[in-house]
C-alpha cells in the first residue's frame, strides 16, 4: 500500500531532480520518465511526465565550470613552466634587463659630460651608469632585501644586465688588449662595490654625506665647483623621491620608469 501511494503521488507531481551526470548534457531537452502503465494498473490517475530541464542544465553548468577551471588551471601551470608566472624568477629577470635598459638608452650622457665637465671616455660614460644604477637598486630593494625575496633577486639580476653590458662595450674597445680590458673591469667592479656602500650612506643620511660620497666617487676628488656638486645632490634626491613613489606595477610589474631631465627639471629648477 505505501508503494501504490507513493506512486500514485509521484504520478501527479513534477519534480526537478537534482541529478549530476557527465551524461546529462547529451540528455538536457529530452530527459523525461514515463510511468503511466504502472499508475493505470494501480488506478491512479496517468503519471505525468517529468520533465528535469533544470537538472539538466545545472549539470550541464557545473561540468562546463569544471571544464574551464581545468583549462586555467593548465595556462598557469605552462605559463609559470615557460616563465611568465606573475612573480618567477623568469620574468624578473626579464624586468631587470628592462629596468637597466631604462638607464642605458634613456638618460642623456651628454648632458652630464657637459655640464660637469667630464671627458667622453669609457670611464665617464661608467661613472653616470653607475650612479643610475645605484638609484634602481635602492628602489628594487624596497620589494624585499631578504634572501629569496624579490628584492634582493632583482638587485642581482639588475647588477648582473649591467656587467654584461660593460664587458660588452669594453670588449669593442678594446679588441686589441684583452688582458688590460678584463684588468680594468676588474678595478671597475670593486670600485662599484666601494661606490655602493658610500652612496648608501649618503642617502641615509643628510646632504653633506652625501656630497662627499658624489665628490669622491662621480668627480673623483676633482670638483672645485660646488655649485656643480650642489646640483647632482639636488639631482638623486629627486630622482630617489620620484622611484619611492612609484607602484610595485609600474616599477616591477610592468617597468617604466620616467627619469628626470638633468637639464629641464634640476638645472632650470635649482634655486640660486
């Protein structure tokens, strides 16, 4: 008897079934349950039809959702293998060479051997790098100076774009003396070492320290005129102000940075 009821029941009620089958999209118009012989046999009015559309659909839904979810999941898993994951190793390499390429084809170089008056050699060209460089790496280790964080990564990677570059020009400069080329760049490369640790100092401290730092290291002890000390001073501490209130997307992200003209924004602007 409770089964004749329970039939008779279900043969006048339409139900959605939440019913959830990788078949069901196949299935989504024309799943229907047909029971109207049994209902007859036990005297209860025809079985209706019963339609699930419903079901169906949020099968249908839920494999799809499944589907996609897997697709992405697929992109970043062979996009962190091929190097373009948000925060890989890869692709801050890649922002490093960006970052220094902004020193190396963006500032103007002759602009500072002018009004410095420093000569036009391999030397001078360094010693306006450098400084540059010196700038980025302050920036880049507000993004974490601990060993594995970005920071510190991106400070290595920038140093190393930089060294290629140098050994690069040097060897086009000197072709014909190789041994006193890599001598050079050896001497180079522990003055740059010195050159860090004093233009840190500088910067943490007032602007007297650090115009000693700029006069012994960028005029190498040979500037008399302090106006001309004055203005490279003014100079980083705009340059460091400007890369300090640059976003993590537009220094790291997707790097741009806008330099400041020596001419235009500091000479013209320096107060007399």
């Amino acid at each position: 008897m409770l089964y004749q009821r329970a039939l008779c029941t279900l043969a006048n009620t339409k139900y959605t079934l939440p019913v959830i089958s990788q078949f069901s999209q196949l299935h989504s118009n024309s799943l229907r349950i047909n029971a109207g012989h049994q209902a007859n046999q036990l005297g209860c009015s025809p079985l209706k039809s019963l339609v699930v559309p419903a079901a169906a659909t949020y099968a249908t839904d839920v494999y799809h959702a499944k589907a996609n979810n897997n697709d992405v999941g697929i992109l970043k898993r062979v996009l962190k293998k091929v190097g373009f994951a948000h925060n890989s190793k890869s692709r801050l390499r890649v922002c490093s060479r960006i970052l220094y390429e902004s020193v190396a084809d963006k500032i103007n170089y002759l602009n500072f051997f002018e009004y410095f008056n420093l000569p036009n050699t391999f030397n001078s060209w360094f010693l306006v790098t450098e400084l540059h460089v010196w700038m980025i790496l302050v920036r880049a280790m507000a993004e974490g100076s601990e060993a594995g964080e970005d920071g510190r990564f991106l400070r290595n990677s920038i140093v190393e774009a930089m060294w290629s570059d140098v050994n690069t020009r040097a060897k086009k400069l000197g072709a014909q003396n190789p041994s006193r080329t890599r001598a050079q760049i050896e001497t180079m490369s522990e003055q740059f070492q010195a050159a860090l640790i004093g233009y840190d100092e500088g910067i943490m401290c007032d602007d007297r320290v650090l115009a000693g730092a700029i006069w012994r290291r960028f005029f190498e002890m040979k500037c008399d005129d302090f106006c001309k000390l004055e203005a490279l001073v003014i100079y980083v501490r705009q340059q460091i102000h400007m890369l300090d209130h640059l976003s993590r997307e537009e220094f790291l992200v997707k790097p741009k940075i806008p330099w400041l003209d020596l001419e235009k924004d500091t000479l013209k602007k320096k107060p007399t």
